[in-house]
C-alpha cells in the first residue's frame, strides 16, 4: 500500500509518530499525518507530499518538510489510539499570564501609527508562558484533545523531540485545486463569546463589522487582479466557546502555473491577511516586529500547509495553538486594533481567546 493511501496507524508508527510527526485535518472525519524521519528544504521538490511549515515573519531557511512516511487516517480510529498513549497523568503547568503594561505599550504604538496615517489595523500578540517538557504522553493527550474538540476547526500540528507547535485553527489562509484552477479563502475578523453574541450581535457591531471589513477589502485588492472573484454575505460563525464574523471567497484564477508555483505566490501575497497582520495592504506588515520587540511570534499566525503531488493544496493560519521549545512552552493570542477599539476591551478579548485555547487543548 503507497504511503499516501487511506488507513489506520499500527502502535509502532504511532509510537514514532509522537517522537518526530506532522498532523493538519481534511474535514470532520479524515487527518494527513506524517512521520519518522524528515528532511528540510528551501522550496517544493515537486515530489510526494510536501509540508511547509514557516515562521510567522518567513524567516525560516528551510520552511518546506518531507517525512519518509505520509498516510491519510480515520480520525477517530487516531483519537482511539492516543488515547492508549496518552494514559499516563500529564504534567501540570503553571502558567504565567502577559503583562498588561506590555499589551498596553503595544496598543499605544499601534494608535500612534493609525493618527498618523500610517495604518487603519494592525494585530499585536501576547503570550502567556510556562515552564515543563513535553513529553510523548503529553503530545498524545493534546492531540487526542485536539481531534476530539475540533469539530469546525482545523487541527493541525509539527513536532520533534525538541520542540514543536499544536492547535486547531478557525481561519484557513486558502485550499487551491489544480482541476479547476480555484481558489478559495476567507476573512475572518471580529470576535465575541458566542454567549455574548445571542443577545449582541457581532453583526450590530459597528467597530467590529469595520474590523471585519478591513480585513475583506485587503483580500479583494489582492485577488480581483487574479480571476472573477466571488464573494458571500458576511456571516456570524458559531465555533462553541467564541464566534467570529466571516466572509467566504474563490476565484477561479488566470493564472496557468504549477500547482508549486500557484502555492508559493499565493503564499506570498496573501500572508499575513488583515485579520493577523496590518491594513491598508500599502502598509509594511513587518511593522509588526516594532510591537514584538524582543518577544517571538514563531508559528503563531504563519501559514501552516501541504501541497499534495494531485495538485491540491491546503494553507491554514497557525492561530489557537501551543508552541513550545525545549522546557519553555506558550501560548499566543492577538487581537485585531483600530482607531475605534478601547484597551481593556481588547485586553479582554485576548483572555477569552486564551481560555479558548486551553478548552480546545484541555490544558
């Protein structure tokens, strides 16, 4: 059987799985998972599955990923398996919350930056922190976690003995089918506790439905230059614990390129949208390393994707997710500010974002 056939992981490739493995999800019922040992490139080799799997500013040398053994799996026959590897009780963590004072200086600058004209949006990041290893059974217990929590979003995850990055994200950056020559993404932007969202709308929202739009105006700038584009009405989506406001878009493109070349550009002109990076388009979204300064962003909010050799690609946005390095682990959450937003609002939203992480991941 090839490795990219349909089936079920033995204990053994499970084993060496959660040493050194890759896992992104192919809808409610299916994952792609990768294994053993891997090499690196600086771009698409056009042969077998192909992971690429960068830093959130792209200054990853060698982004792209090939592991000796590829296979699409049940989900739940997966979950089944985890759960026999993640018995042991995992290690408690202790986590230390962002400073306010810091979120607040990165606020500051990003205001100073909208007077002056120089932005209209930009999306600072914070993380909470904890110390601890991540041990094979913890890695077991976060993916079974994972498959089980995310029913709508995407799960997805790199990882070797070292470090490594795990999560389920709501946003995809775009899916890309060589058949038909589509493409399809989304804008994702504006955020409320679906608690909330029954008796308040996001969609009554003026700063949010302004947030929200900044974020589709940048994706029509980039994609109408590329084929006949089609938008959806703008929709409240319903993930559990939160919602976000969400716009659906495709296009079939112009373009006639490989499916490697169609991958690498859009990858390049779509990262970061305005939901995790800066508005106008026009702006430098590197900026964004003014309001970072020492602190790294790593995958939080890169493009996380796999180009399979049929020509299909998928691209999410690395966001709800833990990372962790050696015995330093965290957690990342951003928050979308305009000139309308006020500070402990989005203080509070970048909470709510962190407990969803930690429901989603049973932290």
């Amino acid at each position: 059987m090839p490795d990219n056939a349909t089936r079920n992981l033995t204990k053994s490739e499970i084993q060496s799985f959660l040493k050194s493995g890759l896992i992104i999800g192919l809808g409610p019922t299916k994952c792609l998972v990768a294994w053993g040992d891997f090499k690196k490139s600086t771009k698409p080799s056009g042969d077998g599955m192909q992971f690429f799997v960068p830093d959130f500013y792209l200054e990853e040398q060698k982004p792209w990923l090939f592991f000796a053994h590829t296979v699409v799996t049940d989900r739940q026959a997966l979950l089944v398996e985890l759960e026999a590897e993640a018995q042991p009780p995992k290690l408690e963590l202790k986590w230390k919350q962002p400073k306010f004072q810091d979120f607040k200086s990165k606020f500051e600058l990003i205001q100073k930056e909208i007077k002056k004209g120089e932005l209209r949006k930009a999306v600072p990041v914070v993380f909470e922190r904890s110390t601890g290893t991540m041990t094979l059974a913890m890695r077991a217990s976060i993916l079974k976690s994972l498959l089980k929590n995310a029913i709508k979003p995407n799960p997805y995850g790199f990882w070797t003995p070292e470090e490594g990055v795990m999560g389920a994200t709501p946003e995809i950056l775009f899916t890309y089918n060589a058949r038909n020559n589509e493409l399809e993404t989304m804008a994702l932007a504006g955020t409320r506790t679906s608690e909330r969202e029954k008796k308040d709308t996001l969609a009554n929202d003026p700063k949010e439905m302004f947030e929200h739009d900044l974020v589709i105006q940048g994706l029509k700038e980039k994609l109408t230059k590329l084929g006949e584009l089609q938008v959806s009405p703008t929709y409240v989506w319903d993930l559990g614990m939160i919602s976000h406001l969400r716009t659906d878009m495709s296009v079939e493109l112009k373009l006639k390129l490989s499916p490697e070349k169609i991958f690498t550009e859009m990858c390049a002109l779509l990262h970061p949208t305005a939901a995790l990076g800066v508005a106008p388009n026009k702006a430098d979204w590197r900026f964004l390393k003014t309001c970072d300064g020492a602190e790294q962003r790593g995958h939080f909010g890169a493009p996380f994707g796999v180009l399979s050799p049929n020509g299909k690609s998928i691209v999410l946005v690395a966001i709800r997710n833990i990372q962790w390095h050696e015995d330093q682990l965290t957690v990342g959450t951003g928050c979308g500010v305009v000139a309308q937003s006020e500070l402990p609002n989005e203080w509070q939203e970048l909470e709510v974002k962190r407990q969803a992480v930690h429901a989603l991941l049973e932290l």
